[in-house]
C-alpha cells in the first residue's frame, strides 16, 4: 500500500509539472536576413538557449504563465518583451534591429562553413546592404570599391568594362562567386559587376589571398563572394532613384522587394526587379562619350523549402538584359558612326542547393548545382574615311559579332564535426565540377574565340579548434583542368591566437593557380591608332602559379555606448610564370598582343582598417592599403618603348572612408570618400592630342560623397516613406584630359567612373 501511495504522488506531480511546464520557439531575423545564434533568455526561470545558424530555436519545460523574454545577438539591438505562455507549444518569432556596427557577422566564403568572423582563421570582410545603401552604390562595382584592398577600375572610355583589382593583382586574379557558385564566367566579367543591381545583394563576402584550396582556378588574388537577397519576414519595398551626371545626363533607376513566409516558416520567397536607364554622357565636348548609353533589366527570386527539420531546398534564379553603347553620338546604326561600340546582353542565373543536417545539426551534407547562360551579341568598329574603298567595304561588311557562354557547376559536400580530448574539429570533404564554353566570334575581323575547359577538383579541410584561444585551419585541394596536363595541387594553412576577447592574431599561407584560358581582358576588343586592338593567346601559354603569406592583428573593444577597432594586414604573394601581354605588331585590322609567361613577379604591401561607433547613432570606417607590384624582369607594353618591372594601372596607395550618422530614427546623414594614388599608365599614340606612345604617371583623386535620407512613417497603412538626396564625388574630382575622336586610344581612362553627379530617391517600405 505505501509503494501504491509513493506511486501515485510520484505520477501526480509528474503530471502537475509537465501540464505547467510548456515549449517556446520560433526564429529570430532581421531585415538583413536570419540572425545566427541569437541568445535567448526566459527571465526569473533561468531557461536560456541559442539559436542555430538558421535562427531557430526551441526551449523545453517553460512555466506557464506570464513571463519576459530577452532576445539579443552580436551587431543586433537587444529586445524584451513580455509573454504570457500558454499550454502546448508556444511560437514567438522576434525580428531584431540591426546595429549600425555589426561587430561579429556570421560568414561562410573563408571556410565553406558557417563560422562567426571572429572564430575563422582566414579575415574576412563582410559589406551589407546597409552600407550600399549609405554610399548609395547602385550595382556591385559601386559597392566594392568600400572594402580595403579593392579598387575597381574602368577600362574603357567606350565601353566603360570594369575589372575588379584585389591588392593590386588584375580582375583575372580575382574568383567572383554568386551565393558561393563560380558562374561569374570570364565573359560575364567583363560588364557583370555592372549589371548585378544594388537591391538584389544581401551582402559581400570578401576574402584576400590565395583561395584555390577551395574554389579553384583564379582565386590567387583572393575571393569575392555576392550572397543574394534571402527570404526572412514579410516585407517589400519599392523605389525610384534619379541622377544627373554634371547636369549633361539623366540616370533613373526603379526598383522593387518583396517577400513573402508562409506561417509555419517552412517555406518562402524574395522577388526582386530592377530597371535602369541612363543616358550617355560627354565630358569634353568631341561629340564622342564618355559614359555610354545604359538600359537595363533585371529581375529574378530566391525560394527555400524545409520538407523536415533538418533539410532544407534553396533555389535561386535571375534574369539579366542590358543594352550598351558608347562612342560617336549619333541616332543611327552603330556601323554608320565613326567610332562606336555596342552590345546587348542576356544573362540568366540560377542555383539549387540541397542541405541535410545531422548529429544533432552538427554536421551536415550538401548537394548543389549552378548555371548560368550569356548570349550576347555585339559591334566594335571604326568606320574609314567616308566614301572610301575602305568605307565600301566596311559597310558591306561591318564588324558585327556574337558570343554565347555556358558555365555548369556541380558538387556534393560533407562537413563532419568531431569532438575529442584535443577540441573540437570540423572536416570538410567535397568534389565539384566546372564546365565553361566561351563562344565569341567578329567574322569581318577573322576573330574567334572557341574556347571550352573542365575541371575536376576535390578537396579536403580541417577546421581545429585546438583549445579556446588557438585554432588551426589547414586543407588541400586537388584540381584537373582540361587544358593542363598535371593536376594541381593547392594547399593551404592558417593560424588563429585569441587573446580574450577583443584581440585575433592570424597567419596564412595559401597558394593559387591561373590556368591558361582566356579571362575577362582578353575577350575585350579596344581601339587606339584608328584601328583595333587584340589579344591573343601563345601556343606555349603555361599554367601561372602563386604562393600567398598574410598576417593580421584584429583588435574590437566594445563597451555600454561604444565600440572601436582596427585591423593591421600585411601581405606578400609570389607569381611564377606571371602572365603578360606581349606587343606582336599589326595586321590590317590593328594591334596584336600576344599573352604570355613571363619570369615572375612579387605584389606586397600593408591594409589598415578603422572602425568606431558610438551610441548606436556614430558609425566611422575606413581602409587603406600601401603596396607595390612588380616583375623580377622588365615586360614590353610596347614597341617603340623601353620595358618596365611595373605593374601598370596599380597604384601604391588606395583607400575609403566611410561615416554615418544617425540622431534619431528618421533623419541620417553619410558621408564618404575614396582615394586613388597616382598610377603608372601607357599613352598609345594616334589621337590628334597623342602623337607617340609614352608612359604617364597619373594624378591622385579623391572622390567625395554625401547623402541625407529622412523617413515618413504611414501609421494608418503600416509603411514609411524614405526621402533622400544627395551627391556622388562632390569635387568633381574626374579625369580632365580626355582623347578625342575616332582614333582615341579607348584604354586611356583611370581615376574615379563617375564626374559630379547629384541624386534624389523616393521609396516606400514595410515596417
């Protein structure tokens, strides 16, 4: 009888507890996407747990009753609300404020991971939508100039193709990724940082050095990772933009967000649609541009699935057109003016990822697929003296082209965490593969680049947490490219000492490789002399090889009302067989240059980043970079000069700032700044101002910008309008010295893309 009372008391407060004890969870975002292992804490009970990756979270044996709740994580406004928690299952789904400073930003380009930047032995920089929105950057070139160590460049007065240049190493060096996938082919490099708009990036992750243990051929001068728009809450907004470049040139750009999440969280979708068209733009007045004619149409969504827990379908898609022209100023075909190029773009994209997790969402597997598909057709040309026998055949036969380029990619991948006596470690294994056929061809110019290369590639990597304060990161991957005979090799090792908290020490040594391919630069056609320029690949063209050290001091020291940084880099990467362009003569067309191997060549230098905000309303930023590129031997740039060890169009000394101030809620001002140094650059003579090929040193630039934004809050129909304006280089600090005409020398263009230009924008916004 005493066992049967024991018993049934036993069972009596079994059952009181688990009818007072009830289950919380929900997810945890941002407007910027998911907040990553947000804390969260049930007052007065002692109940708290983190969130995982996806910003999901659940807490067991929560009282009933009524209770607060505190939500916080790193970069995020804390919240405290109050509850009252019923029986069952509770959900509560809290969107944190984003801080203007986001001090410890989950990343995943260093590792192939999710890791906080604080916790990866690679640094890595990370440049969100805020800040493209603070400098008002209306596409991926404008945005990638705020980061240390980039500069991008324009490269044509024509065209206007830009290139990305990572410490001082050419758009060929750098491996730009789209949500992780390298279908940023070589034909898509040359205008695709142009035609990514502003409001379909998430963020930028950027990691300088030598990443070919991970993502291959190119990334020697580092990687370039654009993570598109994600699906977190529901929420749309929808814009306009108007610019006046020095009051000679409309710029009107519209744009739209949407998402939508269904109730239960297990599935949803962004949209995305943008539309820009700008006029062209001449700066010195020959009737030829400076700034070509722009129309642009780009659209496309991101939609996640999650059939269980622990699996998750992420699919992205987008579209892209555009129509370019530049040149002689005139209504009519382009073969019919006297200098001119145009081109119009189609691009489509898309990815699937598939992720499984297990043990406890520790480890996980992946599976992907990408792909992505340019047609292009184009006109480059100039036209011979009028009612010539050259102009006869010129119009019978002008020099259009076309260009079509496929690039697949396909990979699996396994991230195991192993906990033991000596840390914890995560191995990751993966294999991919890459397939890119370029197909570009100007038949009146005997032109044909038929190019089509696979790689097969494999790789292995620990990610050692050795203890608290030491982590180890080490890997290897291994590449077979169809147009090398060997597999390549590329490891890679880095170090991370934390000292507390505030302090990271890191050191690196990576490796890269190019493989003998035509990249972005090649594929470009320019003019100079009245005639048009190529390049070309030797039949001898050997594979370039490089080897990357880095170190680095990371310093944030957060308080109650501020939080201040920096970050100290030095680098040091060494190019075997670096590649060249060799001058070959002419032929009746124009120039010829030969792309070949040369000695060698040694890219060092020092970054410094700063960083402080105060109170959550001051936000100051900057970077700068001191470097020098040079061959071991000196290269011919030309015929009739002699040769050079320097890099040309890389200047020792480059940086940004970046300020934002915020007094209050609506109302905020930004100011920002980007300095170029002088540059070492070849003058190719036949423009009525250039009579001989020379070398010039280019004067230094600073390029100011201002903007004021202020929001209207609509109670009544839950949005807010956002009102802002402001200035894009100030000072008019823009190249003054222009060639003229048909026979100008294209490749003569340097310092900031844009003159003076003034802005004023509109948007309406969700709350």
């Amino acid at each position: 009888m005493c066992r049967l009372t024991y018993l049934v008391i036993i069972t009596f407060i079994f059952f009181s507890l688990n009818a007072d004890s009830q289950t919380v969870k929900g997810s945890v975002v941002s407007a910027s996407g998911v907040v990553s292992f947000a804390n969260v804490m049930i007052e007065g009970v002692g109940l708290g747990v983190s969130a995982d990756e996806n910003g999901d979270y659940v807490i067991d044996n929560v009282p009933l009753g009524g209770c607060y709740i505190s939500f916080s994580a790193i970069g995020m406004r804390s919240k405290r609300s109050y509850y009252e928690i019923n029986k069952g299952v509770n959900v509560i789904d809290v969107t944190l404020d984003i801080s203007i400073y986001s001090l410890d930003q989950v990343v995943v380009t260093a590792t192939k991971t999710v890791k906080r930047r604080t916790q990866s032995p690679v640094v890595v920089s990370v440049i969100d939508s805020r800040q493209l929105e603070s400098v008002q950057a209306c596409n991926l070139a404008e945005g990638l100039n705020f980061q240390t160590g980039l500069r991008v460049e324009t490269d044509c007065q024509t065209c206007n193709y830009t290139q990305l240049r990572m410490n001082g190493l050419s758009g060929g060096y750098s491996q730009i990724l789209i949500n992780g996938k390298s279908i940023f082919s070589p034909l898509t490099g040359l205008y695709g940082m142009d035609q990514i708009p502003a409001n379909m990036i998430e963020r930028i992750e950027v990691v300088r050095g030598g990443g070919s243990s991970l993502y291959g051929s190119s990334a020697v001068g580092g990687v370039v990772n654009v993570i598109t728009k994600l699906p977190t809450s529901n929420n749309y907004i929808l814009g306009f933009d108007y610019s006046t470049i020095n009051f000679s040139a409309d710029d009107k750009i519209i744009y739209g967000n949407a998402t939508i999440i269904s109730d239960k969280k297990q599935s949803g979708a962004t949209f995305f649609v943008n539309n820009r068209d700008r006029m062209w733009y001449d700066h010195n007045a020959d009737n030829y541009s400076e700034l070509p004619v722009l129309r642009d149409n780009t659209f496309g969504a991101t939609l996640f699935f999650v059939p269980s827990d622990n699996q998750k379908i992420e699919i992205n898609m987008g579209s892209l057109h555009e129509y370019r022209y530049g040149g002689e100023m005139v209504g009519s075909a382009p073969h019919l003016a006297m200098q001119s190029e145009e081109r119009v773009h189609d691009v489509l994209l898309g990815s699937i990822d598939y992720k499984l997790e297990f043990n406890d969402g520790s480890s996980s597997f992946i599976a992907y697929f990408a792909s992505q598909k340019t047609k292009r057709e184009h006109y480059t040309g100039i036209r011979p003296e009028v009612g010539s026998l050259q102009d006869i055949e010129h119009l019978s036969n002008p020099p259009y082209g076309s260009s079509l380029n496929y690039t697949k990619q396909a990979g699996v991948q396994l991230n195991y965490k192993i906990n033991n006596f000596f840390g914890s470690n995560i191995m990751t294994f993966g294999s991919e593969y890459v397939s890119d056929d370029v197909m570009d061809e100007i038949a009146a110019y005997n032109y044909l680049i038929d190019q089509k290369i696979a790689n097969i590639a494999s790789f292995i990597q620990s990610d050692w947490d050795l203890t608290g304060h030491f982590s180890l990161l080490s890997g290897v991957r291994f590449d077979k490219h169809s147009l090398l005979d060997n597999i390549i090799v590329s490891p890679r090792v880095s170090f991370l000492y934390k000292l507390r908290q505030e302090t990271q020490f890191r050191v690196s040594y990576s490796t890269g490789f190019r493989a003998p391919q035509a990249f972005d630069t090649d594929l470009h056609i320019a003019f100079s002399g009245g005639g048009v320029s190529r390049i070309i690949l030797s039949d001898n063209l050997k594979e370039e090889r490089s080897e990357s050290f880095s170190a680095s001091v990371n310093y944030d020291k957060a308080a109650e009302y501020y939080i201040y940084g920096f970050t100290f880099e030095g680098f040091y990467t060494y190019l075997d067989g670096a590649y060249y362009q060799d001058p070959s003569g002419e032929d009746e067309f124009g120039s010829i240059f030969v792309k070949r191997n040369g000695s060698g060549a040694i890219v060092k230098g020092v970054a410094t980043e700063f960083r402080l905000n105060f109170a959550q309303k001051l936000h100051v930023e900057s970077g700068i970079t001191l470097q020098s590129s040079m061959y071991d031997e000196s290269v011919s740039y030309s015929d009739y000069l002699p040769g050079r060890r320097v890099f040309l169009r890389t200047p020792a000394r480059y940086g940004y700032a970046t300020l934002t101030y915020n007094p209050s809620g609506r109302i905020a001002f930004s100011a920002n700044l980007l300095h170029t140094g002088e540059m070492d650059l070849i003058h190719f003579s036949g423009a009525p101002e250039q009579a001989e090929d020379d070398f010039v040193v280019s004067p230094s630039f600073n390029s100011v910008g201002l903007k004021i934004t202020y929001l209207h809050k609509l109670g009544r129909v839950g949005a807010k309008l956002e009102y802002s304006f402001g200035v894009k280089n100030l000072t008019d600090s823009y190249q003054k010295y222009f060639d003229t005409l048909k026979n100008r020398d294209s490749n003569f263009i340097y310092g900031p893309s844009l003159p003076r230009t003034i802005f004023v924008g509109l948007a309406l916004k969700s709350f």
